[in-house]
C-alpha cells in the first residue's frame, strides 16, 4: 500500500484526553479545510472522556440503558455520523481519526479501512499480540482456542465525504472492559471484547502505544513527511 513518493505530507496531532462532541466538531471543521486544499492529510491521536457512540444507521437494539441510565455512570450517550454500530471510548482506549483525502491513489472504501485494520494489527504485533481479521466484521480481532476470532480488540467506524474520511480506529490499550457491559459492542452477539493489558497481563504507557499507531498509520497510507503539529486548542485552522 501507499502513493507516489512525495505525494503524502501527514500533520500528526496529540490531543490528550477530550470530549467527544468537541472533537467531533473539530473534524467537521478540518474536513472542510482537507477538502479546500487548506491543510495536509491530518490525522488526530486522543483519548476521550467516557462515551457511549452509535452510528447513524444502527438504530438502539445495541444499547442496554437509555440515555439517563448512561449518564447515572457517567457516560455520555452521542448519536454519531459516522457508520458502525455501538461501541465504547473512554480513557486507556487510543481514538485516531484521520482527515485524509483519498484521491487520487486511495478511492477504495474497504482498501482503507484494510489499511486502518492493518495498522492497529501492526500495533498489537509490537507488544507480542497476535491480531488479525473476522471476515464480515469490521476491525481488529484475537482468536480464541479453537482459532476462530472471538475478542474484538480495535474498532473502525468511517464516514467519507468527496473521498475526505472522517471518525476512524479505536485500539483498547488499557480501557476498563467493563463499560462494554453497557451495551452490545459493535451489535455483535457472542463475542467478547479485550485489551492490550488483558492480553499481556500489564499496563502499557498509552502514549509509546499511540506514537507505534500513529508511525504504522503513516507508513501504510505512504505518508513520505510526517510532522507533529501543535494540539487544537479552541478553535481548528491551518498550523
């Protein structure tokens, strides 16, 4: 995978720990800019505050409490626009969210979301975890005993605009499993959820995590010069 050489300038931005809605916001703003020329592919590194998310066409079946059943644990309940089904963020959990204009080398929606699968197994290989793909289900899946993928250890849930992506990957480093107890993950019955630091048996710095996603993320999309721009504060414009 990846472009021409030369072709692929990539803005890398560490954002820390965020709300959704604001981040979400921020996107749409970027969008706009990646689709007027205005930035380079930019892709946005984060931890956000506990959140459940549903994607726009997925309906409630996935969600086990309503809104005030949810915010009595504090966790934010947000109809997204993104596509996919439920899922969960919250801290210990790595959210990239590239703003990528996929034209002119890159106009394949499942050879993208490919892409992003791929980064996060490369990501899990570094730590010594074994991380592959269940046919039909997007993301990033263990196997269990008997070989069949049973534990989903990365989502991805996509919107595209003109070829401009928009939401992402989330990669469950060392996030409390527990809040997936809230709903049905992702709308997938009989399938578990899981973690870096379940899988390895210790916590591991959600930072090294991030900047390995982030460096696997660039390589696969051929980004030939990478830049750490400075974080998005109150307002989102070209750095």
């Amino acid at each position: 995978m990846g472009g021409p050489p030369g072709l692929r300038p990539l803005d890398v931005r560490y954002l820390g720990r965020r709300p959704y809605r604001e981040t979400w916001a921020w996107q749409r703003e970027l969008v706009a800019q990646r689709k007027a020329g205005a930035i380079p592919d930019t892709l946005l590194l984060l931890e956000h505050d506990p959140v459940i998310t549903v994607g726009r066409n997925a309906g409630t079946a996935s969600l086990l409490l309503d809104e005030a059943g949810y915010a009595a644990r504090g966790v934010e309940l947000v109809i997204s626009d993104r596509g996919g089904d439920a899922t969960y963020h919250g801290p210990g959990q790595i959210v990239a969210y590239p703003i990528f204009d996929l034209r002119p080398d890159w106009m394949d929606i499942k050879r993208f979301v490919r892409m992003l699968e791929q980064a996060m197994i490369d990501t899990c290989a570094d730590h010594g975890v074994a991380a592959g793909r269940l046919p039909g289900e997007p993301g990033t899946w263990l196997d269990g005993p008997d070989g069949v993928p049973d534990r989903k250890i990365g989502a991805v849930g996509l919107r595209f605009s003109r070829w401009v992506t928009q939401h992402g990957l989330a990669l469950n480093v060392n996030t409390d499993l527990a809040a997936f107890d809230l709903i049905v993950p992702c709308g997938i019955q009989g399938k578990g959820v899981t973690s870096l630091q379940r899988e390895r048996g210790q916590g591991i710095p959600v930072a090294t995590v991030m900047a390995q996603l982030a460096g696997h993320i660039a390589r696969l999309f051929g980004a030939t010069r990478v830049t750490a721009g400075p974080p998005i504060g109150d307002t989102v414009g070209p750095s």
